[in-house]
C-alpha cells in the first residue's frame, strides 16, 4: 500500500482532472491531517481544491 503522506503530485507538474479531461498546472499542495490526504489547487480554479484521486498524472 502507497503511503498516504508522501504526496504523488508537485507544484508546477501538469495534470488532467479526470472528470472534465483538462489540461491543468498544480499551484499548491497541502496536507488534509484530519482527512490524511493531500488537497491540490490548480492554476485554472485556484478557488477549488481537487484530491489526488480526482487527478492523473500526464504521460
């Protein structure tokens, strides 16, 4: 099993949002203790946070 505090995604790495197939640029991560996951904002909605589950990395 992956450890959960090690976070897959870095600031500057572009992704695709699962749900729309969008190209985005990770801003921030941060650490959700309560939730031991990682939040990520991306340059497109930088008001909205995505999880890690909700993101793939680009090939």
């Amino acid at each position: 099993m992956r450890d959960i505090s090690v976070k897959i995604f870095s600031s500057g790495k572009t992704v695709t949002i699962r749900v729309s197939n969008e190209l985005v640029t990770i801003l921030k991560s941060h650490y959700v203790k309560n939730m031991k996951r990682y939040s990520y904002t991306v340059t497109k909605y930088p008001s909205v946070f995505f999880f890690e589950e909700e993101l793939m990395k680009q090939e």
